[in-house]
C-alpha cells in the first residue's frame, strides 16, 4: 500500500490513467501483488500493460531496500537485470516506463539509489566505499562520481550538509 502512496506522489501521470486505480479493490489487488522465483506475478488492475510493467517494475526496485549491512548487496542495479526478472525485453521496459513515468529506467533505478544513499549517509557511521559497495559499485570513485552526478554534490558533503542541518532543526525544537 505504501509503494502506491509513494507512486502517487512521484509520479502523477500514473494515476492520471483511470484505468490504474478506481476504488480501493485495485489497491487491495496490487498490495496482494508476490514474487515467485524469476518472474514477478501481480493481480491485474486493468488492462493497460505498460502500467502493470511500471508497477512491478517499481514493486521489484523496492524490495531492494532498505539496505540494512554493508555486506549486502543490491540484485538488480542494471535495466537488464530488472527485464530478466520480469521476463520482458529491456526496449519493451524501457519504453514502458517512459510512456508512464516520463523517466528511463536508468534515471528510476538512479534516483532510487540515489535517495536510498542519501538516507544512508544521513542515518549510517559506514564510510562512502562501503555504502557504494552495497548498491553495485565495487570501486569508492566510482559511486562518488555517480552520487556527485545524480545529488549535484559528493557524498561527504552530502552527509556534512544533511546531517548540520538536522542538528539546528533538533536544537531549534528543543530551545
């Protein structure tokens, strides 16, 4: 149900298409929404196939995460990694999330481990290299320029900026 929510406000042009949530019965059938082995199987909610893709494609990202020791590693980091578990060709994804979401599946798979950093940084003592590590980047600079292309700044200045501006919030709440 949270995944929903958070489609909503991510992604407008999904619930723009009447066909993707009606009532609260399609809510229900896509929460109801497994994976079994190498193939992502999920309750209809009408008839549109590229919003069904986006949805267990999104469904399937998320399980990713949280990120919960730096031993562990991400499953799918690449567009073809996500269409092999899906049991679809990379083009026909590709070209499903772009006609919902506006975005490549690169740029979703991006932001999501962009934003799943940032809370590590925010939330975790682990050093760069070992957040980098459990998202697919086996070499520290190589996150580092990825993180610095996708947040606009490196991670360390990043995690300085969050984590002083969380400390004045805190201090202002308890003055």
């Amino acid at each position: 149900m949270q995944i929903i929510i958070n489609l909503k406000h991510q992604y407008p042009k999904l619930m723009e298409n009447h066909l993707f949530i009606k009532n609260t019965a399609n809510l229900r059938s896509l929460n109801q929404s497994t994976i079994s082995g190498n193939r992502v199987n999920i309750l209809q909610c009408g008839s549109n196939g590229a919003l069904r893709l986006t949805g267990m494609f999104l469904e399937l990202l998320e399980k990713q995460f949280p990120v919960r020791s730096p031993a562990e590693k991400m499953q799918c980091r690449f567009p073809v990694d996500f269409a092999e578990k899906l049991s679809v060709h990379v083009n026909h994804l590709n070209r499903s999330l772009k006609d919902i979401t506006g975005k490549t599946t690169s740029q979703l798979i991006a932001d999501r481990i962009t934003q799943e950093a940032g809370v590590l940084l925010y939330g975790s003592k682990w050093n760069v290299c070992e957040i980098g590590y459990c998202f697919g980047f086996d070499e520290g600079p190589h996150f580092i320029n990825f993180f610095k292309k996708n947040a606009k700044m490196s991670p360390t200045a990043y995690r300085r900026l969050i984590r002083s501006s969380f400390s004045d919030i805190s201090q202002q709440l308890s003055a």
